[in-house]
C-alpha cells in the first residue's frame, strides 16, 4: 500500500511538470500512466475501497497542492489549501471507480473515460466547478493538442488518458489492448489535422500591457496609476493599429461615473485612432458588472461584454453567510453579477474600416469550453482573453492561464490576443503558437497582423454534444464497474499489471 501511495502522489506530481511554466507534456501521460498502475491490481493484489480512495487522494493532493498555490498569493494559505484538498475529492472518487473498473477485462478501456466523466464533475459542480486543474492544459505543446478541434479540451483529456492505459498495457504484455486504445487517438489525430479554412483577411492588433505599481499606493490612487499607465502604453504604440485590446481592469475606475477617468480614456483612443476594448467596472440596475466595453476614436461608447463566468469565492461569495462562519476573509469577495450576452463586440478596424467581431473571454472565462463556443456561435472572427493577473504576483497561474488561451486557439481555429495588466500579454497564431509575448510586470505593446477566419472547426459546431456523449460513456462505465464488481472479494485477476 505504501509503494502504491508512494506512486500516486509521483503521478500528480508528474502531472503538474506538463502544464506551464514547464510545459513538459509527455510528463503527462507519464503521470496519468503511473496513477493508473497505482490503482491496478498487482498480481493476486487489488485494491479494496479505502485504498482506492486514499490512492487517489494521494494523487490529487500531489498535483493540486503544486499546481494551485497562486490562490494563496492575495488571500493566504488556508483557501488554496481548502480548494487542493476540495479538487482531490475527485481524485478519490476517480480512484475509487477506475480501481473498479480495472479490475475487469475491459477496465483499460473504460479508466479513461471515466476520468472524463470525474473531469466533467469537477469542471461545472459546486458553484460553475473549477476548471483550471483539466489534464489537457498540460497537452497544449503536445501531439495531442490538435485533436481539440474535434471536441475540445475533453477529447484531449480522453486521449491522454487512453495513451497512459497503452502504456500499461505494453507493460504488462497486452499488446492488442495497446493497439485498441492507441489506434482510435492516432486515426481521430490524423482527422484534426486536415487543412483548416484560409483566413478571410488581417487585422493588425495592439495588445497593451500598461503594468501595476506594486508598493507605495492606497486602493484608489492605485488604480488610477494602472489606468494612467495603460494611456501611457497607448501612446507608444509603434504603428498604426486597426484595433487596441486593453486588459481587464485597466481602467478599474468607472470612466461613465469618474470625469478624470473617462477624459483619460478618450485621450488613449483619440491618440491611438483607433477603437480600445477597454476592461472597467460597471453598475447597472442588476448589480456590478466585471465588463469589456468598445471607446471610440471619437469618444463613442461601442459595444460592451459583462463577464458571463464568475469567479467564485473572489468576483462573488456564495453561501455568504455561511461561509462567514468559518473565515471573515469571505467578505474580501466581491458581489458582481454575470452578464447573459453573445461574447462578441464589434470593433470599427481604423485601416480597413471594417467591423470586426471580436470573441471575449475575460480572464476565468478562458476556462469554461461555452465561453468561446458562443462568440464563434456568434460570429467571432477573432478572440480575446483580456486578464488581470496582477493579484497573483510572480507565480504560475498567468502561464497556466496563457495555455488555456492557447488550447482555445486550436480548438476554435481563431487568433487570440491575450492583454493582461502585468503580463503575461501574447498574440497567439490559430495554431496555439505565441507569436509574441511579454514580460511580467513589465509594461509592454504587442504589434502584428493577425488572420481573420469565419470558418468553423468541429469542435465549434458539435464539440459540446461530442464532449457530452464521452461523459456519458464514462458514468456508465463507472456504473457498470461499481455493478460488477459488487460484492466481490479480492482474488487473482487475470488482467493484472
């Protein structure tokens, strides 16, 4: 039991080395292999249902606690240590049906899509889920990584999955197992990578990355200096741009309430000639609003995006009252509500003249797979992840986040600008390469001709039904394993590892 432990939390911590900053992809798969072989039964050996369970507790807590502690950065140790331990109850539960599962014939081929379906659990439930830990981030420098524009980051998790059951199949002599599980990955990967769509046009993007001033500055005059800053960054925009993408919370005083602020705003615009997506706090009759909105060279107000997915526990407080119970840090959260619009605004390009949809993700919508499934839906020839990462200081949490901007790439066959206030800042080719990126905590502009693209990939089109069919193919596996194996005692398993 020890040497099982021992090698789950190996697994989580192979794991965490796939996403950025270290971007070693095929540590991955190694993990995911290593944390199926610690569940498997090991000659006459299975694993009862407490082993299981701590097994897969031992894995999450490995790979949560080195992957998470951003959360920590603002707010201290005890919610990021919560939220690790909150993600490993998953681990267990994915622990204890895989370790089911693997004790029949055909439990190879069901772990991964019970992962899928633990993934899927985890990504929307409790309170929208928390989708920052999915196994495929950690693909997006892989082989793998294409097959999201079949279905997404699952496909890529599934296939990850399926390559780490191959891998102990080879190991324990199953090699038509291997092959069943490696050929379908291999066949669906040689469909991803057919010829996308030409692009329909350029369009030659300024991303703004004004920085924050970290010392020396009370609430207000910080965020005006952020605001002032990012003008700043504007007016050295070395060429003529068509558009100019500001990140969340640049102007984080309300320039439709605050004079100085707005005459700010403008000044940037009318320097720029060019319309700024601009990231500002808004209030309407619902309540706040986390919001993108179009200024116009000529001071207009154009279109505007409330953040649609919430962060909770920091843009909101569930269960306030509750929750107060326990800790006052609860009331650092804020009370915004979300937005219900299409994710796309329309941006006047100053070159060409023509109006550009731009699809928006705002920082912790990057995420969420509907997010970006909808501004293609409506039309989006472009997308955006404007973010403010200022909070979390030097840790991993803004490349983390940058690869899931990446993967979206992919998966939508879009170019992405990512701006953020302290970086890091990217433009991101529809292939999920950087093009450019900046520094942290360095202001920065980032300049290039972008392609335009209204095609539609098939994850755009039917990557949430394809995504679906797989979580359901999981929970019924795990139903099925949790129904063979009821009431079973442990005994020689002829599919052992």
């Amino acid at each position: 039991m020890l040497a099982r432990l021992g090698l789950a939390a190996a697994g989580g911590a192979l794991v965490y080395f796939s996403y950025e900053p270290f971007g070693l992809w095929w540590l991955g798969i190694a993990g995911c292999a290593v944390g199926l072989f610690a569940l498997a039964p090991w000659r006459q050996h299975s694993v009862g249902y407490g082993q299981s369970l701590l097994i897969g507790l031992a894995h999450g807590l490995a790979l949560y606690l080195l992957l998470l502690p951003w959360i920590g950065e603002f707010v201290g140790n005890m919610p990021y240590i919560a939220l690790a331990i909150t993600e490993a109850l998953y681990s267990m539960g994915f622990g204890l049906l895989a370790a089911r599962a693997l004790r029949l014939k055909w439990g190879l081929y069901a772990a991964p899509f019970i992962a899928v379906a633990v993934e899927w659990l985890r990504s929307t439930w409790p309170f929208g889920g928390f989708a920052w830990g999915r196994i495929a981030w950690g693909q997006v420098d892989g082989p793998l990584a294409i097959l999201a524009r079949i279905a997404g980051p699952t496909i890529v998790t599934l296939a990850t999955m399926m390559v780490a059951a191959a891998v102990i199949a080879v190991f324990s002599k199953r090699i038509r197992a291997a092959l069943v599980l490696a050929v379908p990955v291999a066949a669906t990967a040689m469909v991803a990578h057919l010829p996308t769509a030409a692009p329909i046009g350029e369009v030659t993007v300024a991303a703004v990355q004004g920085n924050v001033p970290r010392m020396g500055l009370d609430f207000n005059a910080q965020r005006r200096a952020v605001l002032a800053n990012h003008v700043r960054e504007t007016q050295n925009i070395p060429r003529q741009a068509d558009i100019v993408i500001w990140p969340e919370n640049s102007s984080d005083v309300n320039p439709f309430r605050d004079e100085q602020a707005r005459i700010l705003v403008n000044h940037a615009a009318s320097v720029a000639r060019a319309p700024i997506l601009v990231g500002t706090i808004t209030e309407d009759a619902v309540g706040d609003r986390n919001t993108m909105v179009v200024i116009n060279p000529d001071a207009s107000v154009g279109e505007h995006h409330h953040k649609k997915f919430l962060q909770p526990f920091g843009e909101y407080m569930p269960m306030r009252d509750f929750f107060r119970r326990f800790s006052p840090l609860v009331d650092q959260a804020g009370n915004f509500q979300p937005g219900d619009g299409t994710g796309v605004v329309h941006m006047k390009a100053a070159i060409s003249g023509r109006e550009i949809p731009v699809g928006i993700s705002t920082c912790y919508e990057v995420a969420f797979d509907a997010s970006a499934q909808d501004a293609i839906a409506h039309g989006a020839q472009i997308l955006t992840t404007p973010t403010n990462n200022a909070t979390f200081g030097f840790t991993d949490m803004t490349y983390q986040q940058l690869a899931m901007s990446r993967m979206r790439a992919i998966e939508m066959d879009r170019a992405v600008v990512v701006a953020a206030t302290s970086g890091v800042s990217a433009l991101v080719s529809p292939e999920g390469r950087v093009l450019q990126q900046s520094k942290i905590f360095t202001p920065a502009v980032l300049e290039d001709e972008l392609p335009l693209k209204d095609s539609r990939t098939i994850a755009s089109r039917a990557g949430s039904v394809i995504a679906a069919g797989f979580d359901i193919i999981g929970s019924l596996c795990a139903l099925a394993a949790l129904y063979a194996t009821r009431g079973k005692r442990l005994r020689r398993n002829p599919n052992a590892a």
